[in-house]
C-alpha cells in the first residue's frame, strides 16, 4: 500500500470521526486529482473547501446546472456565482 493511500485512509477515518480539517484535506488532495466525483462526495457529507472548488470549477465552464446543484448541497457561494452569471456580470 502506498503512503497516499494510508495518508488517504487515515484522513478518511479522522473525517468520519467529525475532524473537519481532515475533511478539507481529503479536498485537498481531490481537487489535485481532479476527482470530481470524490468532490461530489465530500460536498454532500458537508465540506465547505469542496464546494469551493466545485464552485471555481463549475464557474469557469458556466455550468449553470452543476452551480445550482452545490447551492443545493448547501454551499452558498454557489448561488451568489450562478446570480451573478445569470445577471450578466463577472465581478
């Protein structure tokens, strides 16, 4: 087994346990591998850092539809972008 997969492994049972920086970590390293689905994931089990990168991710190829889906999951700042796509505006 790699030292990702036991740093993968132990960050996920310290997640499981309520630590939210490991929560964030697992982010982290998600958002390296470009692994929406994990993002996805660890959205919906409430990790703030997720859905930020889901946010910048889905902002940048204007997916209207993927930016409604995480202000669902409860990331705000999701809403806030998809309004401001929507009105026209960038800032």
């Amino acid at each position: 087994m790699t030292s990702f997969e036991t740093d993968r492994e132990t960050l996920r049972a310290l997640a499981d346990e309520g630590n939210e920086r490991a929560l964030d970590r697992l982010a982290d390293l998600a958002d390296e591998r470009n692994d929406v689905d994990e993002l996805s994931e660890l959205l919906d089990e409430g990790c703030v850092r997720a859905g930020e990168f889901l946010t910048r991710r889905a902002a940048a190829a204007h997916d209207l539809r993927e930016l409604q889906r995480i202000a669902d999951a409860g990331y705000d700042e999701a809403a806030d972008v998809l309004d401001r796509l929507l009105a026209g505006t960038s800032d």
